[in-house]
C-alpha cells in the first residue's frame, strides 16, 4: 500500500510539472508577442496553480516585470516583486538565478520613484546572494551593475568605485556597459575636475534592467 501511494505522488508531481511547463511557455510567449494582458493572466493562473515554490518565484517575478516595464504601473509590479521575495524567504527555495531578477527589479523599481534607502537595500541584498552564488550563475551581473551605480547617482564615487573594481576583478562576462561604467567611475575616482561634470556623468551612466 506504501509503495502504491509514493508511485500515485510521483505521478501526481509529474502531470503538475508537465502542466506548469505548458502555461509557462504559453505565458512567455503571449509576453513576447506583447499581448501584456493576456500574459498576466496566465503567470497568475501558473503562480495559483503550481506546487513548485520556484515556479511561484518565477511567475511574480514575470508579473513584477510586466506590471513595472511594459504595464508602467510600479506599484503593481512592487506587490508582485515583494510577494515572489516572501516565497523564497518563506519556502528556503534553492537559488536560481530569478532571485537575482526580483532583487534587480525591486532596486530599479524603488529607485524610480525616488525611494533611494529601499532601492539601496535590495541591491545591497542582491549583490551579497551574487557574492555566495556566483559560481552558479552565468546570467549577465546586472545587479552588481546597478548597485554600483546608485552610489554614482548619489556621488559616492568610492563605494560605486568598490564594487565596480570587485566586479571587474571577480567576474570575465564584462560587457560593453559594464566596461563603460567601470572605466567612467575609475576616471571620476582620479579626476580633479569639478563636481558638475560628476553629476553630468551621474545622470548619463548605463543602468541595465
């Protein structure tokens, strides 16, 4: 009766997956194609349906996303956002790489509407779970990015110039806009030219989201 009841769970498990997988990718693929609304529908009804707390993750992450990018309405996108970081604080899910995506977009979300401590908590979150997990993760460093450059925006050249050394030295997937911020935050450090070009290049430095 044991041995029935584990092969009726595993079974149960393997149609659940196979039914995530199929409203995941009719989700992602309503989203590229921009019907927005239509995708919203469908990672809600994939968030509500799932037993698997990554999926969940995934989902409103995806929704905090298009709330936040596509839809403008930040605010919905936080509620989304928040709500995937309570699943992983919640469940003990092991990381991937959409922890990373939630903390990023709760940063640039906060920083957009001017909550500049809170933008700084979730990079600063975001940058220490990079630092534990790098090594299992092979998606562009966006966060570390962006971290780095609140503190250009708030002219703390030697913290934004830490962590833009760290990235560098720690990391060989340097793209273009890294490369361009790190050698633009190093000019700055060394620079005796007058704060207002600072702020020129505060305002005009690459953010990836």
């Amino acid at each position: 009766m044991t041995n029935f009841l584990i092969i009726v769970t595993l079974l149960l498990n393997i149609t659940f997956l196979g039914n995530d997988e199929t409203l995941k990718n009719e989700a992602i693929d309503a989203f590229y194609k921009k019907k927005f609304d239509y995708s919203i529908k469908l990672f809600k009804e994939l968030g509500h349906k799932t037993n698997d707390p990554n999926t969940r993750v995934f989902a409103e992450s995806c929704l905090g996303h298009i709330y936040a990018k596509e839809k403008l309405d930040i605010h919905q996108g936080i509620y989304h956002l928040r709500r995937g970081e309570s699943i992983i604080s919640e469940t003990g899910t092991e990381f991937n790489k959409n922890h990373l995506i939630i903390y990023n977009f709760l940063g640039t979300s906060y920083e957009k509407l001017g909550l500049i401590d809170s933008a700084e908590y979730y990079f600063k979150k975001g940058t220490r779970l990079y630092q534990k997990h790098k090594s299992k993760t092979v998606i562009k460093n966006s966060i570390i990015n962006n971290h780095g450059l609140l503190f250009v925006r708030k002219q703390e050249y030697h913290l934004a110039k830490e962590i833009f050394d760290y990235f560098n030295l720690n990391t060989s997937n340097n793209d273009y806009t890294h490369l361009s911020n790190y050698l633009m935050i190093n000019w700055i450090h060394r620079s005796p030219l007058c704060h207002p070009f600072h702020s020129y290049c505060a305002k005009n430095s690459h953010a990836i989201v």
